[in-house]
C-alpha cells in the first residue's frame, strides 16, 4: 500500500504530491487525512495523507516508507482534503499552505516554536498528551516534563513524537484530581468527616477535582487520610481550556417570528431539511431580526442531528453575539477567534472534530471548522472585508462556505443590511434566492437621521469637530442619561505632523505613508509596518521649529469632548483594546455604569445593541469616501448604515447625526434615508459604466522589489503576458505604482486585470506564478496574485 502525501515544506519546488510506502504495521491505521512522518531529503519531516493506492510509479528501490503516524484520528476529513484540493487551483496556492490554513496551528508543521528545554531540564512543567493505549483506545496521560523529556529530547507544544500529541504546556490546567477505589467503607465510620467525604467522592461516580471537594467543604488533609489508608488516590485531571468559563450568559429565549422573519425562515429551513445546497441573501435592516433567524435555523440543524457553522466579521467586537448563541446552545457551542491562543485554538478545535461541540461560532478562519455533517452555514454581515484573507492564501469565506455547502447539501444564509454589490446583483439574478426583513419586530423605527455640512458651520465661524448641531444632541442626551456612539475613523492624536514653514511632513522610512502622531506617547507611528520615532519639535528639513499637528485621530477627539462636556468617555480604538478582553470590558463598562459617550473608530460601527444608545454621531463621514478605492462609495454607505443602526434599537427613538463635507454625495444621503435598493442602483451605474465588479471578475497581480526598475521590468512582462493570452474583452489597467508604492522598504508595483469569462486564464495564471517563484528564489521579488481582491 501506498500513500500520495503533501510534505509540510511550503516551497513551490514540492507542490506536488509524493509516494511513500505505508508500512506493514501502519496499513490498518493510516488512512486519508492523517499527518505522518516521512523522510524527505536528509530529514524527517511532517506530510498529510492526500490518497492511499495499491500501486507506485516510483520504482520499488525507490520508495521510501512512513516512518510514522502522528495522530489518532485523521485531522483532516476526506472533504477537506478535496476542499484543499479545490481552493489550491482557485486561489494559485500551494497545497501545504492551504492544508495549513485548514488546520490550527498547533498542528501544523513545526508550529511556532516553543523550546522548553530550559523547562524540560528544571522538569517543573507538566504535559498532557493523548497516546494510544495497548488497546488502540486514545487514552490521555500526563507527564512532567522530565518524563517526558526522556522520551523526547526538545519539547514544542503541538508536536507529535511517536505516538504522543503533546497538547498543552501548561502547569495549572493540569490539576490534582482524586477517584474511589470502592472499598468497604464500614472501618472509616469513626472518622466521620471522612466518611462523609468518601462518599461523596463517590457519589460523583468518576474522578473528581480536589478543588470542587473544597469548595464543598472537604479539605485536601482529609483527603490526603483517605488516600493514606488506601481508600482513594490521587490522580491529574486535564482541565479544558475555556476561554467562557467563568462568563455568565444573559438567558435568551426563542422569539415567535414576524411574517417577514417567517418567510425567510421557511425556506431556508425547508432547504435545510431537503438537504439543498442553495445560498440566501437574507437582506434585513439593522435590528430586523436576521440573528433571530440564524438561531433557529441552527436550532433545526440540530434537531436533524447535523452541525452548524456561523461567520461573524470579527468575534471580539461582538460579544453579544455569543452570548446570545452561548444562551441558546449552550456547551454545544465552540466559539473560535483570533484572541485565542493557540492551544485554546486548538481545544476548541478538538471540541468540533470529536463532535462535541455541534455548533461553531467564529471569524473568517472559522469556515474550516472540522464537522463532520453540516446542516447550514451563515455569514452574517457578509459584506465585510474581514472575510477574505489579506495574506495568502488570499480566499474568500463565502466560496469556501459555498463548497463546503455542496459536499454537505445544506443551504448557505448570507445576511447583511448592507449586502455587498456582487451579492445583491446575484440575488437580482435569482442566483441567490433574497429575503428582505424590513421592519424592527417590537416596531422601533429606524432612527430619524440628519446630515450637517461642515463647510457651513466653518462658514459660521465653527472651525472645531463638533457641529452646533451634534454638540446639542449630546449635551441633550447626557442631560437625559442617555448615551451617545460618536464614530471617528481615524485613530491617533493626530493625523501628521507638518512643518508650517518648509511643509515637510514626517513619513516611515519604510513605508510610502505619513507617521500618524500619538500623544500617550508622543510619538509618530506608522500605521503599516510600525516604525515609531519621538516627536521632535525641529523640521527635520529645514529646521524649523515652527512644527505643528494636523488632521484629529480618536486620541485629539477624546481630550476636546472632555473639555467640552465634562463627562466620562470611552474610547475604543486599536490602540485601547490591544489586551485580550479589552474590548469586552469597555463596553460591559459603557453598559454597566451608564457611560455618557462611547468614541472609536470603526470598530464600534458593528453589533452593538444597548437600549440606552439613542445618539449616533459619525464626525467625519468623507473618510472613506476619499480612499483610492472603487469600492470607496459602498464602503461609506456600509460604515454609515451599520453605525447609524446603533441608536435606537429599543423603547427610546434615536437619533443619527453625519457630518461631511460632501452632504450632496448619494452615499451619505442614501445612508441617511437608509435607502439600501437606491444606492445600489446609482452605485451599479458607477461599476458599469467604469467597468468593474460586479460587472467584471478582477486579478490584482502585485510586485514588490527593493528596486523600482525591478519591479517595472517584472510588471511590464506580466502585462505582455496577458496581453499575449487572454481575450480581447479583457481589460488591463497598470503597470502602475500601488496605492502605497513603499510598503516595509519594497517598492510596489501592480497591474489590474478586468475579465468577464476567460477559461484558459488559470493556465495563464498558473504559468506566472511559476515562473515568479523561480525569480523570488533568485532575486527575491515577489509576485502577488489576488483572484478576486477586495481592495484595489
Ligand atoms: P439583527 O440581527 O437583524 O440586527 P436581531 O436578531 O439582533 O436583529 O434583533 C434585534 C432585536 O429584536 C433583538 O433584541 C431581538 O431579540 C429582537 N427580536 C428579533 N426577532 C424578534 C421577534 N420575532 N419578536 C420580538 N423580538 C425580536
């Protein structure tokens, strides 16, 4: 027996498949999906079982043979190992990257490194593995690390030596744990407290925690006198990681639907019990009750006795969100994010692929989740960005979801109140079959909006950020005890710093961008790539010291509502909610103590539904509007829509105020009217007659070189490359510099290709990124391929 495998080297030169001889022994255990230990070249290395055959190519002297297998249960099922198969071809990846992704990262190859031999030597650290018992049964054990560390000689956490997954490195998640031995218990009789502790412990019917029997009264001493005379002992427990354990959940009850909210929910549930694998566009305004859908439709998904996954864009900023699905499912929930560590990752992980989690909750990566029969898939606010990877492989959750739903014959909901132009064009085609939601059940109405031009106030007189207008909104609002949202895209004190004699504005040395100022600690930083330097107050090119601050980030806003209102505020930016849990403390602190004002940037633009919010106030509508970006328009009518459905979501009516600069423009003016089939309509008008998507598929090709030349020479024949094979329909916009040319030090050049229907064109692509990975090896310029990008 024989077994095509993908090595775990990400390097284009072993993009293929490779034979190993499955030994004797293994011929039972291996099987598809499995990662084993193989030799390759002069080591041993990791690889992922894609096919087993009776037969070789590779001549028999030649063959060389597993050397071992590394897991249990195969990490990968057989459909994901086709999916790799499939998004490897999409997205022009190599295979071990997209086998990478799949899987957490504790599992991959050689995962981050985690050298603990200092540890190992001290053997103070504790280890638990899953091995195979005599029988073939997974058995789990623990270890000192001194154990262990005669049984391996380096210790990394996530990987596998013989027979054992090493799981976890932690000491405190290992705890002392104490389990009958069901003796007479008749001599103990006079010892009473005893007694009584025995027979709880053996009540419990398995082994039970030393710290639960304290809590109950029952001291280690006592335990320590049972184990003494022999009537119990003392064994590790492994703790679980979770991320939710000491959270209480708010209860949530199912709702009766609305006709609207029913009519989706029909069909939808009517897909799902016909196992069809149709995707929906469930198009709802904000607060219309499309998460009440998505619940009971998981909800039936479960009574089939198959599996659910549900997309949000970013699970911290949502935490409402699972504690609604937390309440409804309880344990069956796995919630997975990118504020786990890798081992929480992977607990979670484990909860799915042994089935006992049935539901999933999680970000973009969460699409992969291990389930072995799912029954629906949902992306709620599909039209985030969040949803396609920036790195590569560079794919998109929604066309995973969509393969995904094939192999399970389930349906696929995408929701959104904003859906994205290329998914509401295909709903106009019946590609997608569309609900729309558009009414608030309980009959709120959407909040009254207003747009104010800050060209007039400037006019007035009112040269600050704070309209008249919006200033007595929140002045009103904070007499009243309600609370206020002001959004602010742009973190910092300030945007630059500009010398008002010469005009030289500080910019990264690495990067083609402005270093934005930070007062905390009064310095410049680069938004890219991170570079901070300390504030001078000397013009680096003239010498001026006649230097000053532009342009207000979230840090500048903060200090002048302050001095303005006098009141507490929270500000959530990247900068405030950098430590795991920040965010959810800031805003059970904006609930909890009633705070007068929330600001941040986008991120307080989603998911956020407080009764008492009745003030959205956005300060700069234009942020967005000015991106070099075709998608700049539907990105502001989407921020502005999400955000201004913050206010009023409960008993109070609300109010959304915008100020801009371009109170004409139809994505602040249709945002304000909440006029969702209308910009779409203006807006498609813009994409036609422009010739982008949704009317044209788009490949970004992007280079980036230390040299300028280098990177117009690689694009010049990339362009002629294209030119010379595909069809005269398409078109090729470029070479041309990036939007920011210098990204860490590389200059960066790019080509657009527009095309309708092209079917020779993977070919195309394929060859280019061959033969770009030979010069990236020689030279060290890189060719990026983005199939269908976000950001142009
Ligand atoms: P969305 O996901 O569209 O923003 P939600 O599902 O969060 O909307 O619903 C908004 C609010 O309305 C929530 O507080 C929710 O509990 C409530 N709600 C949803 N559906 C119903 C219903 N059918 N009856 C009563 N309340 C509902």
């Amino acid at each position: 027996m024989f077994a095509a495998v993908i090595v775990g080297v990400n390097s284009k030169n072993v993009n293929r498949l490779f034979d190993y001889k499955i030994p004797e022994r293994l011929t039972d255990v291996i099987k598809v999906g499995h990662r084993v230990f193989v030799p390759f070249g002069p080591r041993h290395v990791q690889a992922y079982v894609m096919s087993i055959h009776d037969e070789s190519d590779v001549p028999a002297g030649k063959v060389k043979e597993i050397v071992k297998v590394m897991d249990v249960e195969p990490v990968l099922t057989d459909e994901l190992v086709e999916l790799s198969k499939k998004l490897a071809a999409y997205y022009i990846e190599p295979y071990i990257s997209v086998i990478e992704t799949i899987l957490p990262v504790a599992l991959k190859t050689k995962s981050k490194k985690v050298l603990l031999l200092d540890d190992a030597a001290s053997g103070e650290a504790k280890f638990t593995y899953d091995s195979y018992a005599v029988n073939g049964e997974l058995e789990t054990k623990s270890l000192h690390t001194r154990e262990l560390a005669e049984l391996v000689p380096y210790i990394e956490t996530g990987e596998i030596y013989e027979d054992i997954l090493i799981k976890q490195h932690t000491r405190k998640k290992v705890q002392k744990g104490v389990r009958s031995l069901y003796l007479n218990k008749a001599p103990l009789e006079r010892a009473p407290k005893q007694f009584e502790a025995l027979q709880v412990i053996e009540n419990y019917n398995e082994p039970v925690l030393l710290t639960e029997l304290k809590a109950q009264g029952y001291s280690e001493a006592i335990v320590r006198e049972l184990e003494k005379k022999g009537y119990v002992e003392k064994l590790d427990m492994i703790v679980e990681r979770d991320p939710y354990e000491s959270t209480v959940f708010e209860a949530d009850y199912e709702k009766e639907l609305t006709t609207e909210q029913a009519d989706a929910f029909n069909s939808i549930n009517a897909a799902l019990n016909d196992k069809k694998d149709e995707t929906f566009l469930l198009h709802g305004i904000t607060g219309s009750g499309k998460t009440e859908v998505y619940l009971q439709l998981i909800q039936t998904a479960l009574n089939n006795n198959r599996d659910a996954i549900m997309l949000v864009p970013e699970i911290a900023l949502t935490p409402q969100m699972v504690n609604r699905f937390k309440a409804r499912f309880g344990d069956d929930v796995a919630v997975l994010h990118s504020a786990l560590s890798h081992g929480e990752k992977y607990d979670e992980w484990r909860k799915i692929q042994s089935g006992r989690a049935r539901v999933s909750v999680g970000a973009r990566s969460s699409i992969f989740a291990p389930f072995k029969n799912i029954g629906i898939i949902i992306i709620d606010e599909e039209h985030e960005t969040t949803y396609k990877q920036s790195e590569r492989p560079m794919y998109h959750a929604a066309e995973v979801a969509k393969l995904r739903a094939e192999y399970h014959q389930c349906p696929v909901v995408l929701g959104s109140a904003t859906p994205s132009l290329e998914s509401y064009a295909r709903s106009s085609k019946d590609v997608y079959k569309r609900f729309e939601l558009t009414h608030r059940p309980g009959m709120q109405p959407m909040p009254e909006a207003d747009i104010v031009d800050m060209s007039d106030e400037h006019k007035d007189g009112n040269s600050g950020i704070l309209s008249r207008k919006l200033e007595a909104a929140i002045r009103d609002r904070i007499n009243k005890g309600e609370q206020t949202v002001l959004l602010l895209n742009r973190r910092g004190f300030a945007n630059f710093q500009i010398c008002q004699n010469c005009g030289h504005v500080p910019n990264c040395p690495n990067c083609d961008i402005s270093l934005t100022y930070h007062k905390n600690n009064n310095s410049l930083l680069c938004h890219y790539c991170s570079y901070e330097e300390q504030v001078t107050r000397k013009c680096a090119d003239c010498g001026s010291n006649d230097v000053t601050f532009r342009g207000t980030g979230t840090q500048k806003v903060e200090e002048i509502l302050r001095d303005v209102f006098n009141v507490d505020i929270i500000r959530m930016d990247v900068d405030t909610t950098q430590r795991k849990g920040a965010h959810e403390q800031l805003l059970s602190r904006f609930e909890n103590d009633n705070v007068p004002i929330l600001l941040g940037t986008q991120m307080i633009a989603k998911g956020l539904d407080y009764p008492n919010v009745t003030l959205v106030g956005v300060l700069n509508a234009d942020t967005m509007l000015n991106l070099p970006d075709f998608r700049a328009n539907e990105r502001t009518f989407q921020l502005l829509t999400q955000v201004a459905g913050r206010a009023g979501r409960h008993e109070l009516p609300g109010e959304v105020i915008f100020q801009t600069y371009n109170p004409e423009h139809y994505a602040i003016t249709l945002a304000m009217k909440n006029n969702y089939t209308e910009f779409y309509e203006k807006e498609m008008q813009f994409r036609k007659f422009a010739r982008y998507s949704p009317y044209y598929f788009h490949i970004l090709f992007t280079v980036s070189a230390e040299r300028i030349q280098d990177c117009l020479e690689a694009t010049t024949d990339i362009h002629k490359t294209l030119v010379d094979n595909v069809s005269e329909s398409c078109i090729i916009i470029g070479p041309s510099p990036s939007p920011i040319e210098r990204i860490k030090n590389k200059n960066r050049f790019q080509i657009l290709l527009k095309y309708k229907r092209e079917p020779e064109l993977k070919n195309v692509l394929d060859a280019l990124d061959e033969k770009y990975t030979q010069i990236y090896k020689k030279t060290g310029l890189s060719l990026k391929i983005d199939v269908d990008p976000q950001y142009i």
